[in-house]
C-alpha cells in the first residue's frame, strides 16, 4: 500500500496499516447544503483515510456511492478525526451538512 507502514499486530493477529502524514494527500472541502452533494473522488490507490470533521459544527452527513446521495444509507461524521478503510470499490464520497448546520469544513487525508 502506498502511503502506508507496517505497524504491530494485535493480540486477534491482525495485522495494521498506519498512514504516513503527507500534506500533499489532504484535500479541503466545505460543506454547506443539506440538499446538494460535495462531491470527493478518491484516488484510485487508496486505501485508508482519515476524515478530520471541524470542531465547530455539528457534524456532517457521507456516502460512499456512486450515484447520488442516501440519507438512509449515510454516515453521521461528528466533529474529529475518522480513520476509515476503503478499499476498491466505489471511489466517490457525497457529503451533506445537517439540518442546523451553516458550513462545516472537512479534511481528508488519503494514503
């Protein structure tokens, strides 16, 4: 995996992955519609991301899918840091602000 270390196994013998920190793979969005998509394509060699939603909001609804946006099927990513495998597959993340929210600021970091 690019991007990516070995790192110690559990005591499962589950093997991690721990993602280098490089500023060149971190993307910057803002989220501000609860009915239009911000749309995020991940490069076709990822495999983890970490997915940094701002302290100040309230959080942001994604998707993984190609089509369009879900509501049954998104994810709440409350304010912090989301570490999330990806592998193959669908490559596009939709995003979506709450209700109550204004504008939330989103950084993903890709391997």
């Amino acid at each position: 995996m690019a991007h990516t270390i070995p790192t110690a196994v559990s005591a499962l013998g589950d093997a991690f992955q721990a993602m280098l920190l490089d500023s060149e793979r971190v993307t910057k969005i803002s989220v501000t519609s609860t009915t239009e998509d911000v749309v995020h394509e991940l490069k076709v060699g990822t495999t983890l991301v970490v997915l940094n939603v701002d302290s100040g909001s309230a959080g942001v609804l994604v998707c993984r899918l190609d089509d369009a946006f879900d509501d049954e099927r998104a994810w709440l990513l409350q304010p912090g840091q989301h570490p999330l495998n990806v592998p193959g597959g669908i490559r596009t993340l939709r995003f979506r602000a709450l209700a109550d929210e204004t504008e939330s600021t989103v950084r993903i970091q890709e391997n």
